[in-house]
C-alpha cells in the first residue's frame, strides 16, 4: 500500500473515532472529515499527475541496452 494510502487510512480511523466522541455535528468531526477528503484528493491528484507509458517506454525500461532505447546526444 501507498505512503498516502496509508495516510487515507489513519484519517479515516480518526475522523470516525473524533466522531463518535464528539458527535456527527460537532466542528472536530467535520474538520476530521475534511483531513480525510483533502487527502483524498491528493491521492486522486497524483494518479492523474503521472502519464502511461506507451510500449515502447516500457520495453526500454526492461531492455535499456537495446538499439530501439539509445539515447545520441548532438
């Protein structure tokens, strides 16, 4: 599991237990709720941040030594 997925999880555990103790209504549950969806968001972010590697890239990853994947500097 993810670093932030973690993350996600311990926000959970603690919104629910701040709600339980102080209420649904009350500032400390909905401030915890908000913890959880901005990191939520995050995570969201970041999966959207990172473009799919064609083919190609993925073959020169496995294959780095391969005429297809040299890199000629001018």
């Amino acid at each position: 599991m993810s670093d932030i997925q973690e993350k996600i999880e311990d926000e959970l555990k603690q919104a629910r237990a701040a709600c339980d103790v102080s209420g649904s209504n009350s500032p400390e549950c909905a401030a915890a709720w908000d913890a959880v969806e901005e990191l939520q968001s995050e995570a969201a972010h970041q999966r959207q941040a990172k473009p799919k590697k064609n083919s190609l890239e993925i073959y020169c990853d496995d294959n780095p030594e391969a005429a297809e994947c040299r890199i000629y500097e001018d």
